[in-house]
C-alpha cells in the first residue's frame, strides 16, 4: 500500500520534437513544473505514510514509526538514514532508488510530525539541494494526510523551489491533492501552483483529473493546463497511451512523450 503514494512520480513529462512552438507557448515550462513538484510529491508522501497509523499514536510515536520504515523503503540497502529526535525525523538519502519510477534520490530531509485534526498526520518538510529524477528540490512543503474506508488523501501546500532536468530554474507556491485507493491501486492528483522560472515571471499549472494506476499510463481525460506571462494558454491531455497531446491558445499544438507504463 505504501509503495502506491509514489505512482505520483509518474507525472515526470518529456516533451519531444513535434512542433517547435512549444518554448515559445510556455509548453516546456509546465513540463518543468510538473517534473519537479511530481519529484517532490513521491518523497513527501512517502514521509506522510503514517496517517495509516491508529489514532493513538502519538507524534513521537508517529516519528519514531516513519523513521524504522524509511531505511527500508529504498535500494540499494543502506542508502537512506533516518534520525529521530522526539517528532523530528532527518532523513538522508544517498543515490537512492524507490518504487514507480523514483530515481538518483540524494540530500536531506527534516520533517515534524503532529496529529492533524479528525486523527489525520500533520508533517512539516523541509529541505534543500534534494536531487530527485534529474531535478534539484528544495523542499517547504505541510502535508496533512488522512485515511478513511481504504482510501487515502495528502493535502500538499507548497512554497519551495527546484531546478528542472532542462537546468530552468522554478518557484512554486500553491496546493494540491493526492487520492488513491489501495483497491483498485490508481492515484489521482488535482492542484494548482504559480511558478517563476528564469525566462518566465509568472506563470500558472493547473492539474485536473490526473489519474494513474499501477504500471499504466495516465488514464484518458486528466489534463495540465499551464497560463504563461504571455498570457498563452497550453492544455496537455490525456488519451491513456504513452503519448499526451497539447495545444496553445496561440493555434499551435504537438504531443508529448510520457515516461510510463511497467515500472520496477
């Protein structure tokens, strides 16, 4: 069940050579966006696993509980550490390797648990300098994650920064929602942010209706839609094969390139 919160990761896009407008509209900049906060949710999910915890638990015992788990989640054996101090927990991982596509993991963690309200997890993530899936992370994110009829939720507010694998350097700040169920194992991610790169001021990222389930590609009708400083609009959507298409408020379009299917 644990290793499904990181299906997340497979938002990681790679635009390929179809229509060349695609810089121009904005189109490598969402990508961007979703490839860095994609690598950011896989790490912060797997921290808030405790919400399948019960009630009871308290922070400490909440910390004390991620910290045993944490080392063994990732290969190859010894790559991640975690120390705990009372509901603190440091985690350092060193070129380590994850479920569902989480790759070249290195850096350090900090985060403080609490108990959110209604028996949920409340975790504070900081960190800096995290690379993760060819991007560079730094991490201020609060999550507060619940679980109810096998069904669990992370709320994720975001105020961070990271570098994507084609070096554009990203601020983010917003929200966004992680749901799946541990029956049918699909994942779905809904959110927004507002980004800034070094060619771009201001921008937005919408997701909506992203759904994933294991070893698949994105199922049909999920979309990212992504308003740049030009004010063009580029919308990414979502057929259920390995290859999304997008179109620009500008007339022009293209497809992308997912990297999905079977993982290991």
């Amino acid at each position: 069940m644990r290793n499904l919160w990181l299906i997340v990761s497979s938002l990681s896009l790679a635009l390929v050579g179809c229509g060349r407008g695609v810089e121009a509209d904005g189109a490598d900049d969402a990508e961007e966006a979703v490839t860095v906060s994609s690598a950011e949710s896989a790490l912060t999910a797997e921290i808030t696993d405790e919400a399948s915890q019960p009630a009871s638990m308290t922070p400490e015992n909440l910390a004390a509980s991620s910290a045993a788990r944490i080392p063994n989640r990732f290969k190859p054996q010894g790559c991640a550490t975690a120390v705990q101090s009372g509901n603190t927990v440091t985690y350092t991982l060193t070129n380590c390797t994850g479920p569902y596509g989480l790759v070249k993991v290195s850096g350090t963690l900090v985060a403080v648990y609490t108990r959110a309200a209604g028996g949920g997890v409340n975790v504070v993530i900081t960190g800096s300098g995290l690379k993760a899936n060819d991007a560079t992370i730094d991490v201020n994110s609060t999550v507060v994650a619940t679980q109810a009829n096998g069904v669990k939720k992370a709320e994720v507010a975001v105020n961070g920064s990271g570098t994507g694998p084609r070096g554009n350097t990203l601020t983010r700040k917003g929200a966004y929602t992680i749901t799946f169920d541990t029956n049918t194992e699909c994942v779905t991610v809904d959110g927004s942010w507002t980004t800034g790169s070094s060619r771009v001021a201001s921008a937005s990222t919408v997701v909506s209706g992203y759904e994933r389930c294991k070893g698949s590609c994105p199922a049909a009708g999920g979309s990212i839609v992504h308003t740049g400083a030009n004010k063009a609009v580029v919308t990414l959507s979502y057929d259920g094969s390995a290859v999304a298409t997008w179109v620009s408020s500008t007339g022009r379009s293209g497809t992308v390139n997912l990297r999905c299917g079977a993982q290991p």
